[in-house]
C-alpha cells in the first residue's frame, strides 16, 4: 500500500500545471454546532484565506473555512496502531466550547471522527484522496488543540467499503 507521501506526490504529478492542491479536514461529532445552529461537523480548509465550497465523496457539497490545522503523520512501520498528530492553531473559545460539548456528552462515548481530503483546484467535484481516522485524546490550551488520529483498523474493516443495496445499485433486483 503506499504511504500518504507517495500518494501526494502522484497526486502533484497527475495534477496540471497551475493547479493547486486543497487539503480539507473535517471533524465529525453529534455535540459539534456549527454557526448556523446545526450538529454534526466541523470543516476547514488548510493554506487558504477564502472559504472552499466541494463535493463530498457522498455526493453532498460543504462549505470549509479557513483554519490553521497540520497532520504530522507516523512512519511507516510493522506497529499495529498508527497514529497521526493533528494540531489546530489559533484556536478561539469556540473550539474550546465544542470540545467541552463532546466532554459532556452522556454515555455511550461517540469518537470524534476525522475525515482528510485533498482535492484539485481544477477539480473540486470529488476527492482526490480520503483519509478516515478517529480522534484520540485531544488536548486544549489557549493557543492550540492536539489530539492522536488513529487510522482506522484496516484489518478488520469491512471489505467491500461500500455496500451494494437496493437503494444504491437498484440494478440487484431482477
């Protein structure tokens, strides 16, 4: 399987010549409230001073805002867990309260799910990549929330991803 690394650089080589490349993340929680007064995500587009309207690999659209956020991913290596070190900057009380909102939450405990894509500046009708990870201990202070992105366990992951029904590929039923 090649590395996060590797696929970027394909993506570059594959991409034309002035195109540039949107990394996006999304955070996933029922707790997260958006400005608009909705739960669910949270979503930010990395390297950019105007917000970023895409089409999800769902087939949805979203709006991402700018935010200062890196991912400093783990090296390859034969550990089971790899983890991947998210870091949000400049980080205003809202954050802090969406964090205090999961905290909060009753039992049963939902992880903060994490959601990476990359997209072409010449293509923003799909991801050219999708990560998928779980948020693991994150930590807040005044300035910056970290937190451990686990990768999900591609060893017990259901295969095929997507599931073939009736409502998806009506095709199936003769």
């Amino acid at each position: 399987m090649p590395t996060a690394e590797e696929l970027l650089r394909e993506i570059y080589a594959s991409n034309p010549e002035g195109s540039i490349v949107y990394e996006l993340l999304e955070l996933k929680h029922p707790a997260f409230l958006t400005d608009d007064g909705v739960y669910g995500s949270w979503r930010m587009v990395r390297e950019s001073v105007d917000s970023l309207q895409v089409t999800l690999e769902t087939g949805d659209t979203a709006v991402f805002e700018p935010g200062p956020w890196s991912v400093r991913w783990p090296k390859k290596g034969v550990q089971g867990r790899r983890d991947a070190r998210l870091v949000i900057s400049a980080v205003s009380r809202k954050v802090i309260e969406q964090l205090e909102r999961v905290a909060d939450m009753p039992p049963p405990r939902v992880p903060i799910r994490c959601i990476l894509r990359k997209y072409a500046s010449t293509d923003l009708s799909y991801p050219a990549e999708v990560e998928e990870l779980v948020i693991s201990k994150p930590q807040a202070n005044s300035q910056e929330v970290t937190a451990s992105a686990v990768f999900l366990d591609p060893v017990n992951m259901q295969f095929p991803r997507r599931l073939y029904d009736i409502s998806t590929h009506p095709g199936l039923i003769e």
